[in-house]
C-alpha cells in the first residue's frame, strides 16, 4: 500500500503509510491498542476504503474494485486468522477448514482432501473430534490451514496467539511464520508479543498513523 490516509470520527488514523510486503516475506505490526492495527488489516482487506491513497493485493488496487469483484478477489488471494479463530465449535476442524471452499461451490471431495491434508501438516488431529473440543493452540492452527485453504499470496493475522498460553502460543508462531517459507505467500501479523513479533522479517511499529521499524526504535 502507498500513500494510504484513513480517518473514523474526525481523527486521522493512519497518514501517508506506506507497506510492502513480498511474496515469501514476514512482517509484523506492533502499536499500541487503538493506534489502527485492526483498521489496517480491515482496509487490506478491503472492509473499509481509505481517504485516499493505494492498497495492491496481488498486483490489483482493491480500493478500485467493488462488490463481487472484490469478494472474489478478496478470496482468491487473501486468508485472514483471527485472535479467537472464529471456528465453528460444532463442526469438526476438517469441516471448517473446508467450509469457505463448499460455499464456493468447490469440489467437495477435493476440499475435505485438501482440508485434512492441511491440517495433518499444522498438527492438528483430523479425527471425529469438534472442533470446539480442540486446545486453544490446535484451534487457532486450523484457523490457519482454514486461511490457507484457498492459495492466498498474502495471509493476514489479527493477534493471532493473544488468546494463547505460551506453549501454544510458540507452536502456532511455528506454523504461523513457516507459511512464507512453505508457500511463498506474504505474512502481515498484527500482535502485542515481542516474542512472536521478532520471528518476522521486519517488525514495523504503528505510531501516529505511520509504520516506523520497530527495531532501529529499540522497540523490539
Ligand atoms: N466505527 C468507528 N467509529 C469511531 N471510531 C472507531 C470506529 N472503529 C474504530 N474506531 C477507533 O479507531 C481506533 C483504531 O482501532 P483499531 O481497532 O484499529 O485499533 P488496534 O490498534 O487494532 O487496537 P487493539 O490493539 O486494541 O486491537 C480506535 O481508537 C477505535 O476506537
Ligand atoms: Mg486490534
């Protein structure tokens, strides 16, 4: 993204940013709550548009793109993990995992294939267990192969392991920052956890609406 402004309420919340992340590429976002880390991720995701300024996504400004357009796009090459995974607890982690792939009229053989193998490489039994019986760590590991599910070239996490206790915390941080180099994909991760930040690339710090490196800050 290049030159993004965004405001809510009056207040001016990210000015001039700039972000690039490469295919195969970690970055993380520090910043304190309610500076727009959140917000950020949202316009990637092209949920809300900027005042101005450029968001590319697979080499395509999405802030041009509208309805189905950018639905599609969004799912072609975008996968989000959320903080609380937003899983279905009644549904099994193959189930999930393959839900976004059913509900686009996919293969439904091919998804279920797909989902279990993904699953099996993040550790994450496949059995008949819910998912709602899962620890917090395997969860939030099937949130991930859930995002994974559809190639993306950028995986977006919002405190990904906030939820977590450390041990979980450290195998979903393994998971996590091993897709860049698994897949090739970009991984953009907003967290408060300095231990999970410094395993990216690059660790940014969100300060008054702009990203400054968190390291040469000694932030990190
Ligand atoms: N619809 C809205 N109207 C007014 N203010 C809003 C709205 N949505 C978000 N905000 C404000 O925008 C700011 C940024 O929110 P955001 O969720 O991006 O922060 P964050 O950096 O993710 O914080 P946290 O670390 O707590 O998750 C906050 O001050 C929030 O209250
Ligand atoms: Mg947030």
């Amino acid at each position: 993204m290049s030159e993004l402004d965004y405001e809510i309420g009056g207040r001016r919340l990210l000015s001039a940013m700039d972000l690039s992340v490469g295919a195969g590429e970690s970055v993380a976002v520090m910043g304190p709550s309610g500076s727009g880390k959140s917000t950020l991720l949202s316009l990637v995701l092209g949920l809300i548009r900027p005042l101005s300024g450029q968001i590319l996504v697979a080499g395509k400004d999405i802030t041009a793109l509208r309805g189905s357009k950018l639905n599609r796009w969004r799912q072609q090459h975008i996968g989000m993990v959320f903080q609380f995974g937003e899983l279905l607890p009644e549904l099994t982690p193959v189930e999930n995992v393959a839900l976004p792939a059913l509900l686009a009229k996919g293969n439904r053989s091919q998804a279920f294939k797909r989902a279990e193998e993904l699953l099996l490489s993040l550790g994450v039994p496949v059995g008949t267990t819910t998912t709602g019986d899962l620890s917090g760590g395997e969860r939030q590991r099937t949130a991930v192969a859930r995002a994974l599910m559809s190639h993306p070239s950028l995986l977006l996490a919002d405190e990904p392991t906030g939820a977590l206790d450390e041990q979980a915390r450290d195998q979903v941080a393994d998971v996590l920052f091993n897709v860049p180099r698994q897949n090739g994909c970009g991984l953009l991760v907003v967290t408060h956890d300095a231990l999970v930040a410094e395993r990216a690339d690059r660790v940014l710090q969100l300060s008054h609406g702009k990203l400054v490196d968190a390291v040469s800050q000694g932030m990190v």
